[in-house]
C-alpha cells in the first residue's frame, strides 16, 4: 500500500476519469477501470493530464509567438533553447513508457541506479 490520503487519491481519479483514462461505477462492486489496456496508456499523458506541460522552464513547453520568456529574443536565447531540448527528451522518455511497464517495473532493479 502506498498511504495515500482518500481525498487526494480522489482527486486524482477523478481528474483521470475526466481526461478520459478511466471510467468509473457507482456502488457494490463499483469502482474505477481503464479505459484501454494500460500498455496503450503512455506515462506521459497521464502526467501531462495531472500535471500540465512538462518542462523545465515554462517558455520550453511552448511554441510561436506566445512564449512566456524574458529573454530579448526567445527564438535566440541559448537557455531556452537547451531547455526546450530537454523538455522534448524528458517527454519522448515519458511517452515512451507505458502504465503497464510501470506495473512490471521492479523498483528494487530501478532504485539500484549509480548517478
């Protein structure tokens, strides 16, 4: 068991069931389901879902003319640029991980990582 709260696991079903991933059932033997199988779930979507853009700055997340950046000139600026880098890797990596290869994944194997 992970000792989340109720009410926040809550939040976070219903959030899931608005955005699509789960459906929900009301009463005995209720409860929440997916709504795909979950290797056709990228972590990424549920992330972005809960979490909105992941980036690591706000303006490495967004595109064109509304680029919520202080720099002079976003299209220039070589942190936005590096940032906007990192920002599609952390995505592809997420996109490229599935809900059901978290289901499998063993942690212990994971945690064991040198930096």
């Amino acid at each position: 068991m992970e000792n989340i709260p109720v009410k926040f696991l809550e939040q976070i079903l219903l959030a899931l069931r608005n955005d699509g991933f789960l459906s929900s059932k009301r009463g005995v033997g209720g409860g929440y389901t997916l709504k795909q199988p979950p290797g056709k779930i990228a972590v990424g979507e549920v992330v972005r879902a809960l979490d909105g853009p992941v980036a690591p700055l706000p303006c490495a997340a967004t595109t064109g003319d509304d680029v919520p950046c202080s720099c002079p000139d976003p299209r220039t600026c070589p942190i936005r640029i590096l940032m906007t880098q990192l920002h599609d890797e952390m995505n592809a990596f997420l996109d490229g991980r599935t809900i059901e290869d978290l289901a499998k994944m063993d942690v212990g194997q994971a945690l064991a990582f040198e930096i």
